[in-house]
C-alpha cells in the first residue's frame, strides 16, 4: 500500500516544477491527504470492529487503486487535492485491519510482535521509494501512480482468496455503539496521552518522510532518482528501530514502558538537534543522520501505533484503538504537513529540523508527567 502512497513524495519536486505549485500548494495536497487519511481512521477502525477486517481491507485497496490511476492522469491542484483526498480515506482501511488480524492471533509477546509487525510499513518505504524514483527516471510521474493502482488491484486479488476473517464480537445495533465505544476511548487517560504524543511525533515524521527526497534533491543537489534511493536511509533505520523497540518493551518490564518510551524519543530529539547544528554536512553524514532519525522515530511510533492497541483488543477492539491513535496523528500531520512546506521555503531546513527537535521533546514531556503505569 505504501507504494499508492509515497509516490506522492517521490513525484512532488516534478509536479512543483511542472505546474508551478508552491511547497506550501505541495503541502496542502499532502495536507488533504493526511486529514482524509485521519477521519478514515476513525471510520474503519470502528467498521473492522463491526464487519470483520478482511472486507474493508478490500475496499481500501480497490478505492485506492482507483485514486492512483486516477491521479496519474489529472491535470490540476483541484484534480489533484480530491484524488490525493479520496486516497487518503481509502489508504486509511489497511492499519486497523491489519492489525486486528494479527492481533487476534496472539495472546502474548506483543512487544515483539508489534515491533517484527509494525516494521512492514517501512520495507514498504524501503521498496517504494527507489522504485518509484526508478518508476519516474524511465517512464515519467505519471507513471509512478499507475503502476502501483495496478499493484494494489492484484494484491486485492490475493487477499480475497488466500487471508481469512477474523471473528468480531461488536454488536451491530446502530451508531451509537460507535459513540459509545469513542466515548470509552477518551476516558482511557492512557490512550489519550499516547495518541497526543503520537501526533507530536507525526509532526517529526512528515519533515523526514513528505519531505525527504526533497531534501536530499535541494541540499546535496542529487538527482530525483539518486535523492529517492538515499532517502531509503530513513525507513531502513526504522526497520531495525521497530524490531529492537518492541524487544526492548518485551525486555524492560521492570522499568516501565513510560521509561522506554521516553528515552526512545529522547535519542530522536538529540539526533535532529545535531543534524541542526551539522553547519555543511557531508552526504554520508546526512544519510547516517537520517538513517538515526528513523532508528529512534520509528521505534516509539511502533510501540504507539501496533504494539499498544494490541494490547487493548480485549478491552476496546484493537482495530478501534488504532484507528483513535493513528487517526489523530494524522490530524496532526493535516497541519504538518502545509506548515512544514511553508517553513521550509521561507525560512530554510534547518528551522523545520528544528521543529522536529521542539515537537519530539513536548513528547518526552507530556509521557513523562501524564503516561501511568498500569
């Protein structure tokens, strides 16, 4: 999935150049996404719980195959704001549902399960970035948006005959139920203190995922191809940052997970203060760096996003609390994202980096004095 999505970052330089966007119109494109992506979310979260997560699985993938095929032919920013819109709603179908299938197939060890699990999205990163930006090199960015529509539509394809449901308890009486469970959700002090730290820590993702190819093309003058190969740097360190979090949470009982949590993010806050005060780094320097940004962000968003509502599936549906925390992190991404395009053209990279070292520590902050332990 993450291939009819992040093709958007890889393609975003060419289509600013093309159509004469500003990085603050980029911004709002990618702004319409995260907003759509955060109120799907919320919906599907509550829908897996109700009708199974295998058949809004399907939907997601077929709506998003459309979007992308769609996209690939459009022609301006309104064409442009509402496919990118509608995919974002669609995108949003595969987190709850993924994770309420593999939660409901394990009672235990969930830190390492979230952490081997919660790694899929970033080799989705990992593949999706250098194919795209091969995708773009040979055949245009057109391109990069119709080949993954044709993807998703075999995967469909695949998931319709080979993964089975899983079994649901919600009753289906009306939407109230939904308001009820909602309600139940913000009265976990918990939950809501992860899901805030959450959206501080999207604030941090969107300069280092929206961004990152662009950064690499304007600051080390690389090509499109090259600045999206390199920038693979970022979820590879996340690979190994997602597996070694969840051990580290399954290891380190006796400390708490507040304590993991917070010197998990305390390492990502001293990483962008030194890429901050890196005056002229050298390309090496930058992709270590980046690779460091997601070892010590993906780590925690693992833990916030999988491993936790895994966790909650006896109390709230795994689905439903995964869908409340990644829905509000991309209402944060929703202002990110245009702020971070608006930063950086009129202020430069090093202000948006240090954005990213303000919003990590009011994370550290915020689990420190409000997280209990159970």
């Amino acid at each position: 999935m993450y291939l009819a999505r992040l093709n958007f970052s890889v393609v975003l330089p060419l289509i600013g150049v093309e159509f004469g966007f500003s990085k603050f119109v980029l911004g709002l494109i990618g702004g319409a996404y995260s907003i759509s992506y955060a109120s799907g979310q919320f919906a599907h979260g509550q829908l897996v719980e109700v009708y199974g997560p295998r058949r809004i699985l399907l939907f997601g993938l077929l709506l998003s195959a459309l979007m992308n095929f769609l996209f690939g032919y459009a022609d301006s920013w309104i064409l442009f704001f509402a496919f990118w819109a509608v995919n974002g709603f669609a995108q949003a179908a595969g987190w709850p549902s993924v994770v309420k299938l593999v939660s409901s197939s394990f009672s235990s060890g969930f830190g390492k399960v979230g952490g081997l699990f919660g790694s899929c999205f970033l080799v989705g990163n990992v593949i999706a970035w250098p194919m795209v930006g091969y995708i773009v090199s040979i055949y245009g960015w057109r391109m990069a948006f119709i080949v993954p529509a044709a993807i998703l539509v075999v995967l469909a394809f695949l998931i319709y005959f080979s993964v089975k449901d899983v079994k649901y308890d919600v009753i289906r009486e009306s939407s109230f139920v939904w308001i009820k469970n909602f309600r139940m959700l913000f009265s976990s002090k918990n939950i809501v203190v992860v899901a805030l730290a959450f959206v501080l820590l999207q604030f941090v993702r969107s300069v280092f995922t929206l961004w990152a190819p662009s950064y690499l093309f304007e600051r080390y003058s690389l090509s499109l191809e090259l600045a999206s190969y390199f920038a693979v740097a970022i979820p590879l360190g996340g690979i190994f940052g997602s597996m070694f979090s969840g051990w580290l949470l399954d290891r380190a009982k006796n400390f708490g997970r507040r304590f993991v949590l917070c010197s998990l993010v305390v390492f990502l806050s001293f990483v962008t203060l030194v890429l901050y005060y890196a005056t002229y780094p050298s390309l090496g320097f930058g992709i270590f760096s980046l690779f460091l940004i997601g070892f010590s962000l993906y780590g925690p968003h693992v833990i916030m996003s999988a491993v936790i509502p895994m966790e909650f599936d006896k109390t709230f549906g795994g689905a439903s609390v995964a869908g409340f925390i990644d829905g509000l992190g991309y209402l944060g991404l929703m202002f990110a994202d245009s702020f971070n395009g608006w930063l950086i053209e009129v202020y430069g990279w090093n202000y948006a980096i240090l954005f990213c070292f303000i919003s990590s520590m009011s994370a550290v902050l915020l689990l420190a004095s409000f997280y209990k332990e159970k």
